[in-house]
C-alpha cells in the first residue's frame, strides 16, 4: 500500500527524545529563545514565539488583538474546521469567504464582499503551501484599517516577490506537527512585527507549566509510523478505510490524537527544548525539502491523467510544499475506493480540508462548493521514490474510468 503520507523518522530525533529524558531544563529557555530567533530572522518577523500548536498560536494571536464577543472575523471557505469551535468559544462571529476552485484560496474580491462594519480582523491561508494573492490582500485590509493573519499552517517557505509567507499580515501562526514541513512533534510558532502584540503573547506563555508533550507525542507517532511501514499495514489499511469501518476509525482516531496533543484536557504546556533543537534542525532543511517535493510534485501534476486538475500553486509566487491535493471530474468516494483496492491510499475524504461555508451559514459560496465535492490527496511525501509516481500515475489512470 502506498500511503497517503509519511513522516521522516530519524535516528537523531530518537537520540534527542533519548537525551531530553535527563537533561537539566536551565538551558530550556536559552535553546527557545535560540530557536525563536532563527525563525524570526529567517520569515523576515521582528519576532517569533514558539507555542503549544498552531491552533495555540491562532487563538493567542486572536486574543491578543483583543477580539472577542459580537467581533467578526473572516475566514477562508476552505479550511481545517478544527479551527472554528476554537473561535467561536469566544464569541466570535465568522464569515466565510469563497475560494478560487483552481488556487483553493480566497481572493481580494472574494474577501472584500464579506466586509461589515463589524469585521474585525481577516484570516487568510495559503493552501497545500501554495501563496494566496497576500500583497492584494493585504492592500484592501490595510485601506479598512482591519489587521490580517496569515495561517501559514501549510507555507513555510513559500516567497512572494522575495519575501516569505508569515511577514506580510499583523501576525501569522504556523505549526509544528508531525505531519507539517518543520515538525517538533506538536508545537507552532507566532510570527509578528507588532512589538506590543509580541509582549502580550509573551508574558502569556511564559507561565506555562514544562511538561512532557513532546516525549509521548514522538512516542505516539514513532509507532504509527512503524506500522504503517510495516506489512500489516496493506490488509490493515483494507479493513480500517473501508467504507464499513472508515467513519468509526476516524473517530476513534481524531480522539486518540487529541487524548495524546492536549494531555487529555490538561492546560497548554510550554514549547520545550527538544521540540526546539527539532524543529531548528529541520528548518535549517526547509529549502532543500521544499525545492525536491516541489519538483516531485510537478512532476506528478505534469502526468496527472486527464480527469484530474492538479492546484494551481504559482499564481502569486513560489510555493512552499505540503499536501498534493487535485480535483478529480468523477466520483470521488468510488476513485478512493478502488484506490485502496490497488494499494494506492487516497484517503477517506475527511483528511483533505474542509468546507466550512455550510457549517457557517454562508450559503453562496460557489468556489468552495465545487472544490470540495472533487478534492482529492494522492500520496506525496519525504522521501517517496520516483518508482511511486510512476506506479500512481498508470493507476489513476485505469482508475479514471471505473470511477468516471
Ligand atoms: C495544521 C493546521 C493548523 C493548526 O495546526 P496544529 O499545530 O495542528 O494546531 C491550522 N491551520 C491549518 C490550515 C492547518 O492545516
């Protein structure tokens, strides 16, 4: 089976979990603030501060602008929905702006039809790593006097004219992830050049307990990866996304991550040092990882059969990679599933973003609608072979058929 994603396991990463167990945390700070630094310097922020997640980053950024109750915010049609109930705990009134089909990400135009009188600040995202129209953006928040936060969740590395995502807005999160470019197992960084904004976050965090997030969330991930490399993971992947098990698995699995992310409703840990010396280590190897999976990734677009429409990523500038995502002109549920059959893993459907329109009572946005009844991910990560791509292509290729 081929799997959807993977994440790098590395010998040097398990030598620092090792180590982390005994190491004296007067340095915690010292390697932090070390870290915080590389990153501001590297987006081109006055300041960086390395949080608990980027869901923690988003909602420090929205409190610390001061939003709350009856404010409004809008937000991108097209998006992770675990990110709403976070808002909307504060009161918050979200808008939905529509997205373009082909970039998957809102527009100036798409964004301005939302703005009221009661819109207080504006999140936007670059989708799968792919640099929305940010510049533009950023023109008609700026003539609102409304700040605007970049979710650059799926971007970092990604250039606009010269400059990288996360620079341009008030403020932006990212995430450390496993599963994201610059992964310490769990943890996210805010980004901003707003010297009060900063402090606020800082003097937040800085009385978080130290705990132990990162050790058990390395461990967590360690044995998934194990055993989706290993051989029971074809007949087991059979079983568990088949159309039977698929929804209860997801559950079961969305609630085992979180018990595991949060410390099963414990309060937000502070970032620690090894989640520091991780994260700092593959940020020195962003550029090198964006440049390879970019080239992988057109090599793929390049051969998609005809029914599949790859994002178009380079409208406003150099992507940054994460996700290969695609339009297929089929059936959707019936191509996944045939996938599976072939050993080829294209997901269930709820792992590609979600569209959040509906669920916030924003009834015309077209874009999105379109978009999210054809998304589909095709396996692209780290290291995959080019023999893989080869493999994916010749199958979706037959498979277009059965599934048209
Ligand atoms: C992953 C992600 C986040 C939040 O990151 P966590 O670290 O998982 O909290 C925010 N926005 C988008 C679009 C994401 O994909």
């Amino acid at each position: 089976m081929i799997p959807r994603r993977r994440i790098a396991l590395r010998r040097d990463d398990l030598a620092d979990w090792l180590r982390a167990w005994k190491e004296d945390t007067a340095f915690a700070s010292e390697a932090i603030g070390a870290f915080e630094q590389v990153f501001a310097d590297r987006i081109g922020a006055r300041h960086a501060l390395a949080v608990a997640s980027g869901r923690d980053a988003l909602t420090l950024i929205i409190d610390g602008l001061g939003l709350g109750a009856g404010d409004e915010l809008i937000v991108p049609a097209y998006t992770l929905g675990e990110l709403l109930p976070l808002l909307q705990k504060r009161g918050l009134r979200l808008v939905a702006a529509d997205v373009d089909p082909r970039t998957f990400n809102v527009t100036p135009d798409s964004v301005r039809s939302r703005i009221s009188a009661n819109t207080r600040a504006i999140l936007v995202l670059h989708a799968f790593g792919a640099p929305c129209d940010i510049r533009g953006l950023c023109a008609l928040a700026d003539s609102y006097h409304i700040p605007l936060i970049e979710d650059c969740a799926h971007a970092p590395g990604a250039m606009i004219g010269g400059r990288l995502t996360g620079s341009f807005g008030k403020a932006a999160l990212f995430s450390l992830e496993a599963t994201k470019a610059i992964s310490s197992f769990g943890g996210g960084v805010v980004t901003t050049s707003d010297a009060t904004l900063a402090e606020t976050i800082a003097t937040k965090v800085s009385s978080r307990p130290q705990g132990n997030c990162a050790l058990r969330r390395i461990a967590f991930k360690w044995g998934e990866e194990l055993l989706v490399r290993s051989p029971l993971y074809g007949p087991l992947a059979r079983v568990l996304f088949s159309e039977k098990v698929a929804a209860s698995f997801e559950r079961f699995y969305r609630r085992t991550h979180s018990r595991v992310r949060s410390g099963d409703g414990a309060p937000q840990e502070a970032f620690s040092a090894l989640q520091a010396r991780l994260a700092q280590r593959r940020l020195k190897e962003l550029e090198t990882r964006n440049r390879r999976l970019n080239l992988l990734w057109q090599e793929l677009a390049d051969r998609l059969p005809e029914n599949f429409q790859a994002q178009r990523r380079d409208s406003f500038g150099t992507p940054a990679f994460y996700n290969f995502v695609a339009r297929f002109a089929g059936d959707t549920r019936r191509l996944r599933q045939a996938a599976h059959r072939r050993g080829i893993d294209l997901g269930i459907g709820s792992e590609v973003m979600d569209n959040v329109a509906p669920l916030l009572d924003t009834l015309d946005c077209p874009g999105v609608a379109e978009l999210f009844a054809s998304a589909v991910m095709i396996p692209l990560y780290d290291d995959m072979p080019r023999s893989r791509v080869e493999r994916i292509v010749r199958t979706l290729e037959i498979l277009q058929h059965e599934a048209a």
